[in-house]
C-alpha cells in the first residue's frame, strides 16, 4: 500500500482534512484546531454524521466521511447548514 492509499479526506464542516486510515473523529477536530477538539472533549460541542446521528470522538471514519459540528443547546436539526 503507498502513502497516498493510506490516507483518506473527510470534511470537518465543508472544510477537507487529509487523515491516515483508521484515525478517529477526534484526529479529524485536532487537525482543525486543538479548540474544537477541546471544546468537544468539555462537552461545548458535539459531531453528527451527514444524516444527523452524533459521532463519538472514537468513531472511525471513511473516506468521503462529513462531520458536521454542533453547539450543545443548538436547536438546528439540518445536516447541511
């Protein structure tokens, strides 16, 4: 397997993050900025999947995979804004 096979691009909001296979949704929050990644561990924010469904920061990931980030107490229920 090359470098280029090992490494798959997520989207963290629209923005795209070129991660090594098997890395988590936590390394996809630190590649955006330790805050996120510390504002997720605090409980300030929480990750959804393209259909909604919360993510754990322990959750795998794929390539194409779309976080989207939300504030705790936001009531928007959308998966694209």
């Amino acid at each position: 397997m090359s470098t280029a096979d090992a490494r798959i691009t997520v989207y963290v909001d629209t923005r795209p993050v070129t991660l090594y296979r098997g890395m988590q949704v936590r390394h996809a929050l630190i590649s955006c900025g330790q805050s996120l990644y510390e504002a997720a561990l605090k409980g300030a924010l929480y990750a959804v999947d393209e259909h909604g469904f919360r993510l754990g920061l322990e959750g795998a990931l794929s390539d194409g995979a779309r976080i989207f980030l939300r504030r705790v107490g936001s009531q928007c229920s959308d998966s694209g804004s």
